[in-house]
C-alpha cells in the first residue's frame, strides 16, 4: 500500500540515472513524518479512548465482556458494525485458542486486523493511460475542488506532468473560479463552461482539449448539489458516459471525497455513489476536524473500495496517500 506519492502514481516513466531523492515526485522523509505527526494529534481523543479501552479489557482477565466492550470502543470511533464484527471475532479466536498471549501481542494484534481489513484492492493510480481521466464526484463541501486542486499541484509540481483541469461543477460560479485558482497554482490547464451550462460538455471538452494539447492527465470536477439524489447520481452517470464518448475507456478512476465528519452517514454516502458508478477510490478529507476516524475502515472493510487520499486541512501539504498500517497505528497506539 502507497506511503508516498510515489508509491501513489503508477507511472510508465523509464528509470533514470537520477538518484531516487532526486527523481519527480520524492520528498523528504520529514515530510511524511510531519503529517503521520499530524494525524495522530487529530486523531487523539479517539486513540485515549480507545487505548484506554484496550488497556481495561485485552490486558486483564479475557471473557465475553471483554469483547463485548472491545467491540463497543470500535463501533463508538466509527469502525462500522461489520468490520467490527470480524475483527473482534478472529481476535477472540486467536485468544482463545493460545495463538495470541497477552495484553500488548493482543493490541498489536487487533492494529494489524484493522491495518488488514482496510487494505482491499488496488490503492495506486494508474496515470499510464493517454490521458489519463480522473472523475471526482461527491456530496457538496466534502471537498472535491481543494481535494483535485491539491492533487493537480502534486502532479503539476512535483511529477511534472501535464494536467488539464474540467471545471463540470457550472452549478456554481465559485466553483469555477476556486478551480481556477488552484489550476494557477498546479500549473495546468482549466476548461470551463459558462455558468449553468451542460456539466457534461465541460466534461467532455476537457477530455477532448487533454487529447488535443497532449496532456497527461485530465481532472474532471463535479457537481454534489442537485434537487434529488437519484438526479445527481444521474448526472453523474451521464457525465461519466460522455467522458467515455470522448475517449475509450475512461474515466479511468473515478474517486469520491467523503468527509469524515460525517462519519457514518460518509459511509451510506459512498455506498450510494458506488451503485451509481464504480467508484475506484475514496478521499476521505477533513480527518483534522472531529472526526472519530475509523470511517477510512468502515468505508474500505465495508465497501471493499480502497481509501486511496487522505485529507487533513485545506493547505497544499494537508493531502496525502493512505496507509493502513500507518493509519490504524494512529487509531490505535499505545
Ligand atoms: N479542515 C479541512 N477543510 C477542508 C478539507 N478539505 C476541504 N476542506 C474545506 O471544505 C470546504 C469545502 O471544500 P470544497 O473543495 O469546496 O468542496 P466541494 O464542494 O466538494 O468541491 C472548503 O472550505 C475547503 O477548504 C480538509 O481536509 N480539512
Ligand atoms: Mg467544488
């Protein structure tokens, strides 16, 4: 699973000479400390309560309580009831049959389930295709703009790649201009449409413009406010169709921002969106606010969709790849 951008973006780039601090995209290491630093302090009230909880079961006397108790920690930091389940139960069977002695093998344990649950499918971004299309979509405020912005810079900046941005949310005139700025910033390209025109043809021509100009990757902003659901989800199913008419089998990703805020109504959120499209990857965002954070589990162990980006404040650096041993260490430590 991806720790660094690098890991993140598959890319058909021949391997240079250039030492590998040296080539597109790596960064120091502090960095990556620095935002793991970061995510634990977010992450702190739920890692004392639940460490407190851990501390007063799987280190003292192991009967039904204790797994009773466990499994109420889990489900209170928004783990989600099913991967809960199977995790407090192979837990318990590994106690119960010798397989795992002790209050701390125990906990590590527990960390290396959860790591192993939210670890499904294929966390990478494949940018080996000409271009590369990558669909974002939604609920509105979950962070789709910042989210494509902070990604573009990286791709921009870092990878040096060309980036054409679609600005398909005409919804909104902000919208348009908040891409523009952040384009600005990567480097890249924006299409726009005018305000309350077709989502689809901006879409549609950002793709064709990406072609044209020879770009390496396309982002494709969308829309998260409509009247009902079932009338976003059928935008987005058309936005994605023509995407597809412009350019054979895109968008080759499709990922949705939740916010883990929202806890466990993020999780029906991306269920929903997964019914309406194969949705490749989720970014969870604003884990720097209240959130309890088990939701990256919940929605991966659950939905098998892998968290591919985590967001944890609105600057450029607050964005980075996910990893689930990283992530259920700082849940979780003692
Ligand atoms: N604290 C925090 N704020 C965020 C994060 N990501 C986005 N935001 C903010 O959330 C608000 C909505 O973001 P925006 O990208 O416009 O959402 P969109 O409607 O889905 O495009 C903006 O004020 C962002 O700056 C995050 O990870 N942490
Ligand atoms: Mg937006």
């Amino acid at each position: 699973m991806a720790r660094d951008w690098n890991d993140v973006f598959l890319l058909d780039r021949p391997q240079g000479d250039a030492a590998p601090e040296e080539a597109p995209g790596a960064e120091a290491p502090e960095q990556r400390r620095g935002f793991f630093r970061r995510l634990r302090e977010n992450l702190g009230k739920t890692r004392e309560a639940l460490t407190a909880e851990v501390h007063a079961t799987l280190f003292d006397t192991l009967d039904d309580e204790t797994w009773e108790r466990l499994e109420e920690a889990l489900i209170m930091a928004d783990v989600g009831a099913r991967t809960t389940a199977d995790v407090v139960e192979r837990l318990e069977q590994e106690a119960t049959s010798g397989q795992v002695e002790g209050g701390e093998a125990l906990q590590n344990r527990l960390i290396d389930l959860l790591a192993e649950r939210a670890d499904v499918g294929d966390g990478r971004i494949d940018l080996r295709h000409e271009p590369t299309v990558i669909m974002v979509a939604g609920v509105n405020g979950t962070g789709k703009t910042t989210t494509i912005g902070k990604l573009a810079w990286h791709l921009g900046q870092e990878q040096q790649l060309k980036v054409v941005l679609g600005a398909a949310d005409t919804f909104r005139a902000a919208a348009v201009e908040q891409l523009a700025e952040w384009a600005t910033r990567a480097g890249a390209e924006i299409v726009t449409g005018d305000p309350g025109s077709d989502p689809g043809s901006v879409a549609f021509e950002a793709v064709r413009r990406g072609r044209e100009a020879g770009a390496d990757v396309v982002i494709v902003d969308t829309a998260g406010r409509l009247h009902t659901q079932d009338q976003l989800m059928d935008e987005l199913a058309k936005v994605r169709r023509v995407i597809a008419k412009q350019l054979d089998g895109a968008p080759h990703e499709t990922l949705l921002t939740v916010d883990a805020t929202t806890g466990q109504n993020g999780l029906r959120q991306a269920q929903l969106f997964s019914q309406a499209a194969p949705v490749t990857g989720v970014i969870l965002t604003k884990l720097d606010g209240t959130a309890k954070g088990g939701i990256a589990l919940a929605i991966a162990g659950e939905l098998e969709i892998p968290v591919k980006l985590i967001g944890i404040g609105e600057q450029l650096e607050d964005l980075r790849p996910f990893d689930p041993h990283d992530y259920a260490r700082a849940l979780l430590d003692s």
